[in-house]
C-alpha cells in the first residue's frame, strides 16, 4: 500500500469537499429549473363533487370551537362466580337436604342459607396478553386463567345447580303440602260462622257460673260468720247473767246463818254452784265462737278474693272470646281469601326456587360463554389506556380489567359567554362540525355546564359547556379541531345542499347539473335558510337530484 504524506491527504480531501459543493449546487439549479418549468406548462383542470339533494331538518346558532374527546371504556369482570344463595327461605341441612325448623304451616315460607361465600371463589391468573398503548378489536383474547381454577370454579357453580335443584323440588313438595293444610283450614274456617256464637255464649256462661258460684260461697261465708256473732253475744250476755248469779248466790250463802236458816244456806250453795257452772260452760263455748268466727272471717276473705278473680276471669273472658268469636266469624267470611293467600304465598316461594335454579344454570352458562379455553376476550374494540391485572392475580368479583379508549363516547367542551348560555342549556340540541368532513353534520346534547369563570382578557363570564356528540362509525378521534353549534333557529323538512354547490350571477343563486348527455349546465334556483354549510332550496330542484360541486386543480 502506497503511502501519503499528512499534508498531500488534507489537501485532497479538501478538493473533494469542493467538487461536492459545486455538485450540490449545480443540482439546486437544476431542480429549480424544472420546478418553474413544469409550473409553467401546468394547465388549471376541473373537478366536480357530487351531491344529493336532501330533505330533512337545518338549524343555526352561535358557534364556538372546540377539540373532540373520547372518553374511557372500562372492561370489568363481573361474572357471578359467588356461591349459591337462594331468594326463598328453605335451609340447607348439613347433610345437604333441605330442612325446616318446624313443620309447614299454612303461609309459613321455607328459609334458605348461603352455602358459601363470594371470597371462597376466585379465578388465578396465568398470562396476561396485552399492554397499555395496544390497539385491539372486540374478541381479541386479553388474558388467560389457569387451568386447575377454571375447573374447579365450574364444579361448584355445577354444584349450586344441583343445590339449587333440590331447593326447587323441597318448595315444590312444601306447596303440595300447603294445598292440603289449606284446603283443610278451609273447611274448618267455613264451618266456624255456625257454632263460633255457640262456643262464645258457652264460654261466658261457663265463666257467669264461676261467679255465681263464688257469690253463693262468699254468702254462705258471711251467713255463718253473722250466726257466729250473733251466739257469741248471746253467750257473752248469759255469761253476765250467770256471774251476776253466782255473785247474788255467793253473797246470799255468805251473808246467812248456816243453824238458823240451813234450808236457805244450802239453796244459795246449790245456786252458786249451778250458776258457777254454767259460767264456766259459757266461756267455753264463747272462746270456741270466737275461734269459729276468726276462721269464718278468714273464709270470708278468700272468698271475697276468689269472687273477685271469678269476676275478672269472666271480664276478661268475655273479651278474649268476644275476640275469638269476631275472629272465627272473620275467618268463616274469608276464608276463600286466606285460602288463597295461602295458594299464593306457596306458588310465590315455589317461583322463587324455581327462578333460582334457573340462575344458578345461567351462572355456569355464563361462565362458560366468557370464559372459552380459559381466555377472556375483549368486550370492546380501541386503544388499551391501562392494564389492572397481572399474572398470579386473582379475580373474584367487579374487578377492573383494562380501559379502552370509548369511540361511542365523544364530548367536547366549549367556552361560552353568558348571553349565549341560554341557547347551551342543557339537554339542547347541537350542531358539530369538522373540518376532516366538510359537508357532514354531527349531531350532539349539551350534557353539562361547568362553572362561571372570568375571561381576564375580555372581562366577560364564560362557562365551560360540555356536548356528547353521536360517533356513528367511530369517524371521531382524540383532540380533532370542531365547530359546535348550538341551535337558536331551525327549518324542518325542507331541502337542501352544500352551500358550495351554489353560485351568485347578477343577483340570482345557480346550480350546476349534469345532464343525460354529460354536459353539465346551470339551473336557476331559490335559496332559504342556511346554517353555514348547507343551504334551503325552495324552488328549482327535487329531493333526491344531483348537484355539483366544483373546484380547480393544477395538472
């Protein structure tokens, strides 16, 4: 290899860079040269646009810009893998049979209890496929679940069916019942109107007796207390007579001389000894009149105590049959209503089961439409905004998946002033317009009016309006620059036509046709309203004729 000296080499290279730039240039002119050449052989041509004449609804308004924005669709796991829990009230044994803690009764509904819990089940996941930033369309698979979860979540949502099943046949069984116990209460209660009086009277009559009965004993109490009394003061008077007596006697035996008048002495002995006698008996009978008539006003008493507890039984039992008669009465009138309300609380609670069961089938068959070889696919299509899950995670219950860009969500916001508000109420309607779609119109709602705020430029109040506009064929995408119109005055159906389709001569409004032929001519027409884009035709053309549109090009 030939060797160079340091110096020769920068100067070559040196002139290498010179010749680059004459060569740079010369292409420079060159190209110049061709650009006003073609520029001046370029002959302008014409295009025509075509548009249908159509009839429908034109409005105006005040008109503010604003950029589009799509909102948020949110994918949720809301799949109901929680336990089985019926809506009636029969419950589970825990041998699995169903079982009640009292016999059925006519109107008694059955119990039902959870068989689990929503945090027992869960689905673990394995694999997720997608990330923030990703564009997927509605059915791409977003993540998978393991197998040995998948499985055994299907089990027991198979398991609550059977549960469920057995649920249905118990209140099935329990309404057969009900209809037996019904049917008999029935009867009973039609029978009552004839004997429900009869059983009444008897029971007060039952209960007049007890009264009377306790009047004759408290009677008979205070007749023997009275004689009781009146011996006694018989006996207390004898007895004074007696001691008067045997006090005569004594002084009489003392005072006589037993030689002289022994006849007389021993007549007065014999009389104090009789009379003391009879004393003595006398205070032995009283004493034994006074312990009769200590117990005959003892009897007294309890008997004033029973006669009064007679007298309120027969109160108080004259009310609570009173009561019983009203109601047999009132069942003997009603008893096709409580028969029927019987029928129908049974058929409710057998409905219930059944729409149970049902549920619990739809859970698993829901389970299964989701869940397809253990992926779970998007539920709509846009740009993933966000990822919730990740691998190893567990999904139970209305757990965030991943969000979505949602095309069927578009809003824009405007500034308006405040003598403008009136016609950005909210719920009224307005116009947008793009400028991506020069003679389309979308149509929107104002969905919300922010606060007032002032504009430190013009000094004026202006809020923040809100519009959501209809994205048919999701056309609409973030942050597109829009013209929100919103409608003080409107036409309704009338035709019309892009406003560019139509041309001024001396004072009069022209369209252009085309003919059979190809030719194209101008048609006279008249104009009304116009909203700025497209324009009223009164007269001059038909619903459903083609208009052209035209514009000039460089060939």
């Amino acid at each position: 290899m030939k060797h160079i000296e340091p110096k020769k080499l920068i100067g070559k290279l040196k002139q290498v860079k010179e010749k680059r730039k004459q060569m740079i240039l010369l292409f420079v002119i060159i190209g110049a040269a061709i650009v006003v050449i073609v520029a001046l052989f370029k002959e302008d041509k014409t295009l025509y646009r075509e548009s249908q004449v159509i009839k429908g609804n034109l409005a105006r308004g005040v008109t503010e810009s604003g950029s589009v924005d799509v909102g948020t669709a949110m994918q949720v796991f809301e799949l109901d893998i929680s336990a089985f829990s019926g809506s009636g009230n029969f419950a589970f044994g825990m041998d699995g049979t169903g079982s009640q803690s009292s016999g059925m009764m006519i109107g008694m509904m059955p119990e039902v209890s959870d068989s689990g819990s929503t945090s027992d089940r869960q689905l673990e996941i394995e694999q997720v496929y997608v990330v923030a930033g990703q564009e997927i369309e509605a059915g791409t698979p977003i993540l998978k679940l393991t197998q040995e979860s998948v499985e055994e979540i299907r089990r027991e949502l198979s398991r609550d069916i059977t549960d469920a099943e057995l649920v249905y046949q118990q209140a099935l069984t329990a309404q057969k019942q009900t209809k037996t116990d019904a049917e008999g209460e029935y009867r009973l209660n039609s029978l009552y109107a004839d004997y429900s009086q009869a059983e009444y009277d008897e029971t007060v009559s039952t209960l007049t007796q007890a009264v009377e009965k306790a009047q004759e004993t408290l009677a008979e109490s205070e007749e023997q207390l009275a004689d009781a009394q009146e011996e006694l003061a018989e006996k207390e008077a004898l007895l004074a007579e007696e001691k008067k007596v045997l006090e005569n006697a004594l002084f009489t035996a003392e005072g006589t001389d037993k030689e002289n008048a022994l006849y007389w002495w021993i007549i007065a002995w014999q009389t104090a000894d009789e009379a003391q006698e009879m004393a003595d008996t006398l205070e032995d009978e009283i004493k034994q009149l006074k312990e009769d008539i200590e117990d005959y006003s003892e009897k007294k008493t309890e008997n004033e105590t029973a006669l009064a507890m007679a007298n309120k039984e027969l109160e108080s039992g004259e009310i609570t049959a009173r009561g019983e008669r009203d109601k047999r009465n009132y069942n003997a009138e009603n008893a096709q209503e409580i028969y029927d309300i019987a029928m129908e609380q049974s058929a409710f609670e057998a409905e219930t089961a059944r729409e149970d069961y049902e549920k619990a089938v739809g859970k698993r068959e829901e389970f299964d439409s989701v869940i397809i070889e253990q992926v779970i696919s998007a539920d709509n299509s846009g740009v993933v905004t966000e990822v919730y899950v990740a691998a190893g995670d567990y999904l139970t219950g209305n757990m965030d998946l991943l969000s979505l860009n949602n095309y069927d969500e578009v809003t824009i916001t405007v500034s308006v002033e405040e003598d403008d508000l009136e016609a950005a109420a909210v719920g009224n309607a307005v116009n947008v317009t793009l400028a991506a779609f020069e003679d389309e119109v979308f149509k929107g709602t104002v969905t919300e009016i922010g606060d007032a705020e002032i504009d430190s430029n013009t000094n004026k109040t202006m809020y923040s309006v809100t519009v959501t506009v209809q994205n048919t064929d999701n056309v609409l995408y973030q942050d597109m620059t829009a013209e929100v119109t919103f409608v003080t005055d409107e036409v309704s159906e009338v035709l019309y036509i892009p406003v560019r389709a139509v041309t001024q001569e001396n004072g009069a409004d022209y369209v252009k046709v085309r003919e059979e032929d190809g030719a194209i001519v101008k048609k006279k027409v008249t104009t009304g309203f116009t909203d700025g884009i497209n324009t009223e035709i009164r007269e001059g053309l038909s619903e459903g004729e083609t208009v052209l549109t035209e514009s000039k090009v460089k060939s």
